[in-house]
C-alpha cells in the first residue's frame, strides 16, 4: 500500500461514517471530544499489547498483527477527530512541517 497518504485514510472515515451516519454523532467538535476519549481507549490497547508480549515479541507474528491492528484502530479515530473538527489534510501538513523544523531547531 505504497502512498498511503492521510487524505486517502480521512476519505475512507468518511465513506464508514455515510455508512453508519444513522447512528453515529454527527462530525462536530462535541463529537470530537468523544472521539478523543476513544482513540485514547484504543492507544491503551496498543499499550496492552506491548505490556503483555513484551518489547520483542510485539515486533514478531502473531503478535504484531495485533499491535498492528490496534494503531490501525488508533489511526482510525484520529482521523475521525479531523474531521469532527474540520481539519484539513493540507491544514495538518502545513502545522506538521512547521513543528518539524521547530523541532529540528530545538536539540
């Protein structure tokens, strides 16, 4: 999956939220701090994890499928929280650069 980019993952929570928008929350920035809490939930799971394999074994099948899957959901809920918020792909790289040097600079 070569190219991957952010727009095509916010396109892709778009298409689920179409899907499921019934019953779902609209995207909004009150939605937005449910969303948050949730992905937070799910970097938990991501800790789970690593906290129950091990460093090494994270990294190693079956248990990397998991972590895996795991960031993946974490991705997911990220994305929805642009959305809920309505930040643009083009609006996070902008941002993303510019911390970027600022980083560079700072150590």
């Amino acid at each position: 999956m070569e190219g991957f980019t952010l727009g095509e993952m916010m396109s892709m929570q778009k298409q689920l939220y179409e899907k499921y928008k019934d019953t779902w929350d609209p995207h909004s920035p009150k939605a937005g701090r449910s969303r948050l809490l949730w992905m937070v939930g799910e970097i938990g799971e991501v800790i789970d994890v690593i906290k129950k394999n091990g460093d090494v074994k994270a990294t190693e099948e079956p248990v990397r499928k998991a972590l895996v899957e795991e960031m993946a959901d974490v991705l997911m809920y990220y994305n929805d929280v642009l959305l809920c918020y309505g930040i643009s792909e083009e609006e996070l790289k902008e941002s993303y650069l510019s911390k970027f040097e600022k980083n560079k600079r700072r150590w």
